[in-house]
C-alpha cells in the first residue's frame, strides 16, 4: 500500500521561510512523477509543483513560482518544498501526491496533508 | 496556463437520480499522438483527501463503482453518476496533465442529496 507522510507544516511569519517534506513508501519511488497540492481553508484545489522521476522536469503554479522549490531524494523516498518569502495567501493544506506516471499522469495517491499557517 | 472551468458550482440531486457534472478546458487537452485526452476527475469528502474517480476522460480506477463514468474529448468533458447514492456526497474536481508538470484543477463543484 503506498504510503506518503508529509511533516514540516507549522505557523511562519510573512516572509520567512518553511521546508516541507514527504516520505514515500510502498511504491518504486524511481518509477513516478511527485506533486505538492495545496487548499487553502474553505477553498479548492490548487496544484502548487510537480517533479517528474528523474528531475528532469519540473514545473510550478505562477502564484509560487520563485518562491518555492521542489526537490527529490531517490535514497531516502522523499520529496520536498522549500518555500521563500512566505505570503499570508500560502496558507493552506498541503498536500504530497504521486503520479500515475513517471513524468506525466494522473494523481493516484495523496498524504493527508500539512497545514501551513503565514501570518505576523 | 490552461484554465479548467467547472459547472455548476453545486448541484442537489435526489437519491437513484443521475448527477453530471461538466467541464471545460481553455485550449485542448487531447494528445494526437496517441489519441488520449488528459483528463482526470477526484472526488473529495470532508476532512479527506482527494480519489481519483477518472483518468485519460474515461477509464475508471481501480475499484470505482461502474455508476462512476466520464466522457467528452478536446475541450468538453462530463462525469457523470448514473444512480445518486449517499455515500457520493462530496466535492468534485476534474483535472488537466497535459503539460508534464503543469497541471490544474477546476474549481469544484458540490454535490448533495435534494
């Protein structure tokens, strides 16, 4: 059964920085493309990043391009966000998501989530 | 970016009766080179995370009940649910991955028993 285990959410001011990770297992982490959702409270879906298996593409929302930045560790399962110069607008939910694909597909697995809170 | 625009934004249907819900891409999601429109529709319950119910417009994942069913190609697509079960209310989503990642989600549309 995959199983993937955000951590790294928490309260952060304006302009400062948090580091989301993931941890993947029961699946052939090499084998498949990796997302970060985000939904903010009462909100809907909003695809944040997304990584394919090799590194090789990368891609991400306008509303954080610049700001964050997703990464990949095939050793240790993990995918991971860093997100600069946090806005109150990040505020969120933020969700891991695999790929069906390993450079393109649909979203076939979800952690439950880390909450991001942005506020002074 | 492509723009994924769902309608309606809530939809209340009486139990057995058939739910659809519509979406509409701003510039095709159909591949030529394999024929294949990249399209997928989530489910979503309260305090969950997303299912997915749909993949490439139409073919169901694996274990979705056969009430669950999508159609539509290039720009305008459909889930539809035949028989309006309970256990169905939710909020659905559908999604383009047609640019490796770059994908969207439409906004959503709630779905309740009348």
């Amino acid at each position: 059964e995959v199983q993937l285990v955000e951590s790294g959410g928490g309260l952060a001011q304006p302009g400062r920085t948090l580091r989301l990770s993931c941890a993947a297992s029961g699946l052939s982490f090499d084998d498949h493309a990796m997302h970060w959702v985000r939904q903010a409270p009462g909100k809907g879906l909003e695809w944040v990043a997304g990584i394919s298996w090799n590194s090789g593409n990368i891609g991400y929302a306008d509303s954080v391009k610049g700001r964050f930045t997703i990464s990949r560790d095939t050793a240790k399962n993990s995918v991971y966000l860093q997100m600069n110069s946090l806005r109150p607008e990040d505020t969120a939910l933020y969700y891991c998501a695999k790929d069906k694909g390993g450079y393109i597909g649909p979203i076939d697995a979800w952690g439950q989530g880390t909450q991001v809170i942005v506020s002074s | 970016d492509i723009v994924m625009t769902q309608s309606p934004d809530s939809l209340a249907v009486s139990l057995g009766e058939r739910a659809t819900i519509n979406c509409k891409s701003s510039q095709s999601v159909l591949h030529t080179s394999n024929n294949k429109n990249y399209l997928a529709w989530y489910q979503q319950k309260p305090g969950q995370p997303p299912k997915l119910l749909i993949y490439w417009a139409s073919v169901r994942e694996s274990g979705i009940p056969d009430r669950f069913s999508g159609s539509g190609s290039g720009t305008d697509f459909t889930l539809t649910i035949s028989s309006l079960q309970a256990e169905d209310v939710a909020v659905y989503y559908c999604q383009q991955y047609y640019t490796p990642t770059l994908y969207t989600f439409g906004q959503g549309t709630k779905l309740e028993i009348k």
